[in-house]
C-alpha cells in the first residue's frame, strides 16, 4: 500500500503532466528515466507547497517516503524525494548519512546525485562534523562512482573552509580513473575552488600532469 503523500503527489505531477516535454526529458537522460514532463520551477513550486502543507513527523516516515518515491519510474518523485529530505534537516541525525548513502547508489545518474550534492550533503556535514572525514574516505576508496564523485565534490559550497588536504587527497587517490563523472568531478571542483585560491588550483594542476585533459580543462576554465 503506497504511503499517502506518494499517492498525493503523483497525483499533482500527473495533473501538470506534458508529454511532449517528458519526451524531451527523456532522451536527455538517455531515456533512463520515465517523465511526467514538469519544469523545473513549475515543480519545485508544487513541491514547496506540498512540503508545508504535508510535514512529516519522524525519520522513520520520511526514509519511507524517500525509498517509496525512488521506487517510482518518474524522474520528478526522485527529485521530490530528494528535496523533501532537504526540506525536513530538522529530522536529520547521525544515521541519516545511511539514507544519503542509499540515494546515491539507487537510480544513480549525474543529475540526481548532484541534486543530493547541493541539497543535502554539504549541509549534512556541517551538521555532523564528526562523520565528514570516515565517510567521504570510505565513498572516495568505494568502487562506486557516484560515491567517488561526491567524495571530490561535497566541499563545492565550503569556499574558505575548504579542506584542501583532504581534497588532494581524494583526488590523487581518483587520478588514474578513467570514469568521465569522476575526472568531470575533479575539474569542478579544483575550478570551484580556484574562485576562492586560484593559485592553490593552478599549483596543484601543474604538480599533477597525470590529471585527464578534461580534469585540467575543467579546472583552469577560467583562469
């Protein structure tokens, strides 16, 4: 039996359903993913209000909700299911970061995983300082590749407080990687930081030439 905020909102992406956007959406996520064809802003608008008008009221319910919406075909109950956990921090605690996990390694694609990125994860970490360093290792030394992605990637908000020892780190133990999405990664975030220290980032590409070309091309853009 689907849980009754599932049921709901379906209801209210398939009444702004367009079948000729959900195409679209489609084929640009090689056909992955089934769509109800939302834009972005006319969604996050239904979710915004949905969320206020529907709180959850325990971390129990909301990883049920989560993993019910994950289940669905539709790409936008992903992104709702990824917002909503966003929306209630409040719940958040030092077993959350389990739920985390289980969302990037489920129905994983560069646009999901980098919604959990800014929605969630770098937040997260401020909120739990103490999990930062176990668990961006463990995903950094995964064989995953969303896992190793947002081990280079979750410091993309830190600016200043970047921790730069630690993003060494993360990417010279990645550098070898054939993966696109990781040497994508990289580059975005060695280009992030050079806004904050762009002479640690031009450093350090010219101490790495085994860097992929993408890596270096991502990294120094706008230098």
């Amino acid at each position: 039996m689907a849980h009754p905020l599932i049921i709901q909102i379906n209801k209210e992406f398939a009444a702004g359903a367009n079948a000729t956007k959900a195409a679209g959406a489609k084929a640009y996520l090689l056909h992955q993913f089934e769509f109800y064809g939302l834009q972005t802003p006319e969604r996050r608008k239904i979710c915004k209000a949905f969320y206020k008008a529907n709180p959850v009221n325990n971390h129990t319910e909301l990883t049920k909700i989560i993993k019910e919406a994950f289940a669905a075909p539709e790409r936008e109950l992903h992104y709702f299911a990824i917002e909503l956990l966003a929306f209630h921090h409040k719940l958040w605690t030092n077993k959350t970061i389990t739920l985390i996990e289980w969302m990037l390694t489920h129905k994983s694609w560069w646009d999901s995983v980098d919604s959990i990125n800014s929605n969630v994860i770098g937040k997260y970490f401020i909120k739990f300082p103490a999990l930062l360093e176990p668990t961006t290792k463990k995903w950094n030394q995964s064989s995953n590749i969303w896992l190793q992605r947002m081990s280079i990637l979750f410091q993309l908000p830190y600016k200043e407080k970047t921790n730069t020892e630690l993003l060494e780190k993360y990417i010279v133990n990645r550098i070898d990687t054939n993966e696109f999405f990781v040497n994508k990664a990289i580059g975005w975030a060695l280009r992030a930081y050079a806004y904050t220290n762009k002479k640690w980032v031009i450093r350090f590409v010219k101490d790495h030439p085994q860097l992929s070309n993408l890596s270096k091309r991502e990294a120094l853009k706008h230098q």
